[in-house]
C-alpha cells in the first residue's frame, strides 16, 4: 500500500512539472492560433500559417487533416509519425519544438472531436490568442450531439476567454457569439466580399473564398498587410486533401476527375457538387462514393444526399460496398445507375469511368479517402498518374 502511494505522488509531480514546463512553452510564443470547425480546418491553417510566413512572422503550423504534419517556419513539412493513433497529448509535443524554435507565431489545427477533448485542447494545451472556427455543419453525429446546434456548442469549447475569435459560420452565429461573449472574446463574422475571382484564379487548386477571406481576417489581426499575405497564400503548398481536379485525355475521350474526398459531410458534399458541376450539361457526372466498414453511417448520410445534386452514374468502392448498395436501393435508386464494386485494381475502377464516358465526363470522389488499404487515396493518385506528364500543370493539380 505504501509503494502504491508513492508511485502515485510521483506521478502527480511527474504530471504537474510537465504541465508547467508545457505552459512556458506555451508562454513563450506570443501569437497562438486555433483553428476549428466542421470542414476547410487543414486548409485554413496552411493559408494562415503562410499569410503570416510571407508577412515577415516565424511560423510554426501543425496540421491533422489528410495528412498529419508540421509546417516548419521556411514553408518545408515533416511527417508526423503516430504509433497508436491520434492523441490529443500530441499537441504538447509540438509546443515542446516550438518553444525551441522561437517563433512569433504558431497555428495549431484542433485535432479533437469529442466535447470534452475540445475543452482541454483550448484550456490547457493551447491557450489560444485567436480563435477561428471555419463553419458548423451536421457532421461526426455521434460524438457531438444530433443537432447542427448541438455540433456548433462542441465546437465553441475552442473559443479562448479574453481573447479574438473569427469564423465563416452565418447561419449559427448567434450561438458562438453568445458563447464569445460570456468568455469576454471578441468574435468577427467573415462573409468573402471582397476577393475576387482574378485573386482566386491565382491559386494552383480549388480554393473557396471563405476560407481565404477568414485566412486573410486573421493574418490583418495579427499585424500583416492583406497583399503580402495574399501573395504567401497563393504560393503556399495545399493540403493533400484540398479540392483539385485531374484531366485525363485518353482515347478521344475527356475524364474530368475532381478529389472531393476530404468534404465527406452531406452539407459540404452537395456544396461541392453543385459548384463542380451544378452548370453542366451534355456530359456524364460520375459520382464515386468510396465506404468504410466503420463508417457505414456516413456513407448512408451521403446517399441521401446525393438527391440533392443531378448525376448519371454512381460507383460505389471501398469495404462495405453490398451494404451501401442496400441502403441506396432502399432510397429509390436505380439499379442501372450504381455499380458495387467494392476494391478492386483501381485500374478497373477507372476503366468503368471511361465505359460510361461518351465524350467528356466529370467525375468526383467523395466519402472516405482512407481506410483499412487507404482506397479513396489510391483511387485519386490513379487518376493522377493517368495525366500524360506533357499535361501536368497545366491547370488546377
């Protein structure tokens, strides 16, 4: 008994030096950022992280979206490895090379979902300066509440007291100003007027306006002019998830592949699609819906979206394909516009694309992009590797 009391009192001074040499280094960096939100999470961060590079600030920025990294302070990126999984005591660690490092400013993504996580992330990781919170939409259900207001309240737990909070969200705004205020944090709502299409056309994939005006509202905050810090974005290296698209020319035949995987929320799916190929006309839309065996519910949520956009055909790939063709023929869709096709070489997958093409098809991944063998992400990079290399470039991805 005696060994067990002093093995626990050796652990709680262990936990309460390494949480106070955490808040030095936390101290230490005058400018912390926290970005949440439903979707554009990752992306936002790296738009901000080189706004604030290019405006003269050392910036340090972690990503967790597709692809877990650390954007070093000269815009170069290192992989982070995890062993078992992600953890939100991850974030100590990369405050830990932060402080080493110095820099004037860190951007951090929040890597939690559950309420409770996203508390301790804000309060006792990160203690931001600004907040941002990208938008709020039906999303992770499971873990945030049934309600679009109830995923809204999760994701106010990132909102510091006493400090800055910017946002894209409109429809809940009332509900994170509400909780802005009680925190005595000031909070700015950013609706993209004023970037223009020109400036758009200027980046090397598909970026949205809200996230480049949030970007651009919080680089002004922290002291950068709008011109420099629009320059560093548009030169900045996008998320591996980011909206791209791939034209593959092959056999007098057009393959349109757009990578809509990271938008798996019905919200921001049917958003995308709309935008994509909402103003199309004379040729085939292809829909490749890619299933996870966990994921069952999403790929669910997906289908019943799909009623809100127009399409020709529907392929549906990954683990669970059979029980995602169940759920579809339940919701009225016709056997001759789906394909279960499950797993197979991704060369068949692409192959069914160019059946289905008379001349010119647009086709757009969506679901999950991992996976037990990470298929949605195979699938992109065929297409990818489909591109004659005399054509990469040219154009957006």
């Amino acid at each position: 008994m005696t060994i067990l009391i002093i093995a626990t009192l050796i652990l709680i001074i262990h936990w309460a030096l390494e949480y106070r040499r955490h808040s030095r280094n936390v101290a230490e960096i005058p400018i912390r950022i926290h970005v949440n939100g439903t979707r554009g999470k990752s992306s936002v961060t790296r738009l901000i992280a080189a706004g604030l590079r290019a405006g003269g600030k050392k910036t340090i920025a972690k990503i967790t979206g597709t692809l877990p990294r650390v954007v070093l302070s000269d815009g170069r990126e290192a992989a982070i490895i995890r062993l078992q999984g992600a953890n939100i005591i991850e974030q100590k660690y990369i405050f830990r090379y932060a402080a080493k490092e110095k820099p004037d400013a860190i951007v951090i993504e929040c890597m939690a979902v559950n309420p409770v996580f996203q508390w301790i992330t804000e309060r006792k990781f990160i203690k931001s300066t600004i907040s941002v919170i990208t938008n709020s939409r039906p999303d992770h259900l499971d873990l945030m509440g049934s309600t679009v207001q109830s995923v809204t309240m999760s994701l106010a737990n990132s909102i510091p007291a006493g400090g800055v909070c910017y946002t894209a969200e409109v429809q809940q705004f009332p509900i994170l100003k509400k909780v802005a205020d009680a925190r005595k944090t000031r909070i700015h709502k950013i609706v993209p007027t004023d970037v223009t299409d020109e400036e758009m056309s200027k980046f090397r994939y598909i970026e949205h306006k809200d996230n480049v005006q949030l970007a651009l509202a919080v680089c002004a905050e922290a002291g950068v002019a709008r011109d420099k810090a629009l320059a560093g974005m548009q030169a900045a290296h996008p998320d591996p998830g980011a909206l791209k698209k791939y034209l593959v020319e092959d056999r007098q035949k057009s393959i349109h592949f757009y990578n809509v995987f990271a938008a798996n929320d019905p919200e921001s799916t049917v958003y995308i699609i709309n935008m994509v190929t909402g103003k199309l006309s004379g040729v085939e839309k292809i829909i490749i819906l890619n299933s996870r065996a966990d994921r069952l519910f999403r790929s669910q949520q997906l289908i019943d979206a799909l009623a809100r956009v127009k399409y020709d055909y529907l392929l549906l790939t990954g683990e669970i394909p059979e029980k995602v063709a169940d759920y579809a023929i339940s919701k009225g869709i016709p056997k001759d516009r789906f394909f279960a096709m499950g797993q197979p070489l991704t060369e068949e997958i692409y192959q069914k694309v160019w059946q289905l093409t008379k001349k010119e098809s647009h086709v757009l991944g969506i679901g999950n992009i991992a996976g037990e063998f990470k298929y949605g992400a195979q699938i992109v990079a065929h297409f990818k590797h489909k591109i004659p290399k005399a054509n990469k470039g040219a154009g957006r991805g």
